[in-house]
C-alpha cells in the first residue's frame, strides 16, 4: 500500500500543513503529474482543490516538471529544481524524479487553488480531536 506526507501550503495565509495519507486516498494519487489539480478530499479537506507542485522520494531526490514519466533518471541541468548553480552558465548532470506521483515518493507538495467552505484550521483540529 502507498503512503505519503503531503505538504499543502496556504497561499493566502504563507503557513504550510502537513498530513500523512494512505490506503485509498494515496492509491488515487498514484499516476497524477505535478501541476495537475485534484480534490481536497483526499487529504481531508473536503470542498478544496489543490494544485500539485512537486515532491521527493526517500532518497530527497526531488521531482522535475519537465522530466516525463515516474522513474529517476540522470539528467544535464543548468538551473532549476534540484540543481542551484554557482556561476553563469554552470551545468551539472544530476539524479532527478520524473513528473509523475508513483509509490516511491514518499512526500507530496501541493497548494490551494480554490477554498472551500470551512477553514483549514477548523479542518485539521477535527481530525486532531477524533485521533
């Protein structure tokens, strides 16, 4: 069975949640890209839409938008995620994850894209109470 720590950043506010998802909800995330929206109810919050921006695997190898596919693959960067260069014009060949969510991810980036009717905070306390 898949699981994830999924990190939903709040736009409005700047505070980012953490929520760890498995059984059902994390099958269904498997096979979406980065920039693909899906529903809030998969990590509790229902009425939500939420826009996937990224992830890493367990190694902290992080995923590239540009890099079709789920597998981990070496590529030549010269900026961007995963790579930070020093000076002007510097390349590296680095180890990156593809765009695709696969069940070696272990943590999901995502951020709201549209609220729903009741507020994060009162969201997650239920769930806190209920645990």
């Amino acid at each position: 069975m898949a699981e994830f720590k999924v990190v939903i950043n709040d736009v409005k506010t700047g505070k980012s949640y953490q929520r760890e998802i498995k059984d059902q909800y994390a099958n269904s995330l498997i096979g979406k890209k980065i920039g693909e929206v899906v529903d809030g109810i998969f990590v509790g919050l229902p009425g939500y839409k939420l826009i996937i921006t990224g992830g890493s695997d367990i190694t902290g190898t992080p995923m590239r938008k540009s890099l079709p596919g789920p597998r981990k693959k070496k590529i030549l960067v010269s900026g961007g995620v995963g790579f930070h260069p020093k000076m002007p014009g510097q390349r590296r060949r680095k180890a990156l994850r593809g765009n695709t969510i696969s069940p070696e991810i272990v943590q999901i980036n995502m951020k709201i894209s549209s609220y729903g009717p009741k507020s994060i905070d009162d969201l997650f306390a239920e769930k806190e109470e209920k645990s």
